[in-house]
C-alpha cells in the first residue's frame, strides 16, 4: 500500500476484535506491529481512536495507514511454512472436522505471539488452513506452560459459536494438576477477585477486594483425585470463569501452588519431591461444550511427558474412575 485506504466491515466480521480483524485482512501485519499500529492511532475506525481489543460493526470505515502490507492473494502453506513447520503443527492436533481443530498444545509453546516471542501457535495456524484457505482461528488461550486442549476454529461462524459457548456456562473444562499439600475440604470452591498485580510485576494477577480498579471475578472448583502422602496432590480443576492465570492463582491463594509454578510458587522451606522434571504441573485435559454444527464437541488431551513422569512415580493413574468428570458428576457423561 502506497496511501492510506479505508476499508468497510462487513457482515462476516461482525463482532471480530480490531487486532485480529487487522491480522486476518493483512496477514504480513504481526502481532507485535499490529498492537503499535493501533495504539499510536495510525489505524483508527471512523476516524476515532481506538483500542486492540474492539470489537468492530459491520459498516464502520477502518483506516489503514500505507506501512501496512498489502491484502495477500491466496497463498500456498509451502510458500508460507517450511515443511518442518507444518508437520509440527500437524503433529498437535487431536481432532478435527469442517467447523473446529483440537490441538495438544505443548508446554513451553506460546498461544499468541509478544515481545521476545517469535514462535508461537498462533504464528503456525495458517498452515491448517482448509480448501477455501480462510485462516484459522484462536478461539480461547493457555499460559505459555500448560499443555492440554486448544480448540481453533476453521471459519468466522464456528469461531463465534465457540467464543460464546466457552464465556458461558455450558463450556465443561477440565484441568489436571498436580500441587503442594492436600486441600481441605474436598471438593471445594474458590470464588474471589483477581486482577493485575500493581504493585510488583503487572504480568501477575494477585488476589484483590470487589471493587478495585480492574478487578475480576474468579471462581474455581477443585477436588483431590488421589495423593501421594501428605506432600503432593493430584488435583482436578474446572473452572467456571477464565481469567488471566486464574487456576495457578487460586491454588497459590489458599496454599497449594501448583508445582513448579515459577510465578506463583513461593512456599518456604519446602522441597520438592525428587526426580519429578521442573515443569509447570497444569495440564488441560478435557473441554466439552456445544459443537458449532450442533451436538456435543468433547475433546481429551493426553499428558506431556512430563507429567506422564510424575505420575508414575508418585503412582496416580490416569484412568482413576471420575478423573475426566465433571465435579459432582452431572454434566460430562450426560451432556
């Protein structure tokens, strides 16, 4: 582009976050560059400034500065991807169908892109691209050190349906962890607010009063699976909100961090059990929730090998009967 161009929204994109409306229409504009771009008010939306994350409306005119790469054609995922690359990502998935891929994401992969990170899933999704060679999708996040179900959805509609479903109460997800001590009791329920640490490091979340300034509100369900002595606990975890760090949180919060949590784990004078690999011990395990074509989509993750470690030396099994379900029972077999 050699001037600036305003394009219209249409219908389609309804709804769709300014960053990822700017990244899905310019495929060239990364991450980092389309956060700058906006927030220095070189893209703006009917010549107002504005923020990354609004949501924009079918009609509204977007300004595009000319440093902005061009609309690509359709592209070819060899021209794009090394061979390497798309085996990888290829190797992740778990399910897929017309509407929805399921990944195993790694611990130690990104799910977005930022500063100082160049690889991440995001990056790779183009690789997964169907025959109409629409992008893929993000349609929900994991820490860059969980493993476990990462659902990307294949077209605008399907990504929409999930987004909804997954802020809704008819989203079932399950996370296994693994955490100092024993919680008592068992099952129990963490319902408190959480926001940006101000005064130490803004990446964190620490545990604030209703009202504070850019609080939310968290809650979490937990229940023991199985122990190992009174040191360590196999944990089962089912959020019912999706919060930024919201599991390792409130396991930090009422005293069993999850192990190897290197921002939330700070417990003195205690060691950790020997030969377990130093990796973060959250693993999502299960998502269930209403399939954007109708039924139930219901997708497991097996563990990295990591955990598959730790659980057999501190002797949990993974097929330990109620492991997968949802706490209290009701809603994962009988959906």
């Amino acid at each position: 582009m050699s001037m600036v161009e305003h394009f219209e929204v249409n219908c389609d994109d309804e709804g769709m976050r300014l960053d990822r409306w700017l990244r899905s229409r310019f495929p060239g504009v990364g991450f980092v560059h389309a956060q700058k771009l906006i927030r220095s008010g070189q893209i703006r939306i009917d010549g107002g400034r504005v923020k990354a994350d609004t949501r924009v409306k079918a009609g509204q005119s977007i300004r595009i500065p000319p440093i902005v790469p061009a609309p690509s054609s359709k592209r070819t995922k060899q021209n794009k991807f090394s061979l390497d690359d798309i085996n990888y990502i290829e190797s992740l998935v778990i399910y897929r169908d017309h509407h929805v891929i399921a990944l195993n994401k790694p611990p130690g992969l990104a799910t977005q892109g930022g500063s100082g990170i160049s690889e991440h899933v995001d990056r790779l999704l183009p690789a997964l691209s169907g025959a109409n060679d629409e992008i893929p999708r993000l349609v929900h996040r994991l820490d860059r050190d969980t493993s476990g179900v990462l659902l990307i959805a294949l077209n605008r509609t399907a990504a929409a349906a999930l987004s909804k479903s997954l802020k809704s109460k008819r989203a079932q997800k399950i996370y296994w962890a693994i955490a100092r001590g024993i919680p008592s009791p068992s099952p129990g329920r963490i319902s408190n607010f959480i926001a940006p640490d101000e005064q130490g490091n803004r990446a964190s979340q620490v545990v604030v009063r209703q009202g504070t300034p850019s609080a939310q509100h968290a809650v979490t369900n937990f229940e023991i699976v199985d122990r190992a002595g009174a040191k360590v606990s196999w944990i089962k975890l089912e959020p019912e909100t999706g919060r930024k760090h919201q599991l390792r949180v409130h396991m930090a919060h009422i005293g069993h961090p999850i192990l190897f949590d290197s921002r939330y784990f700070n417990v003195e004078n205690w060691s950790v059990p020997g030969g377990l690999v130093e990796m973060l011990c959250l693993h999502a395990r299960r998502i269930v929730l209403p399939h954007p074509a109708g039924g139930i989509l219901d997708v497991r993750a097996k563990l990295p090998e990591h955990l598959k470690y730790a659980f057999d030396l501190l002797g949990f099994d993974q097929n330990t009967h109620g492991a997968d379900l949802s706490i209290g029972g009701e809603k994962a077999d009988g959906y």
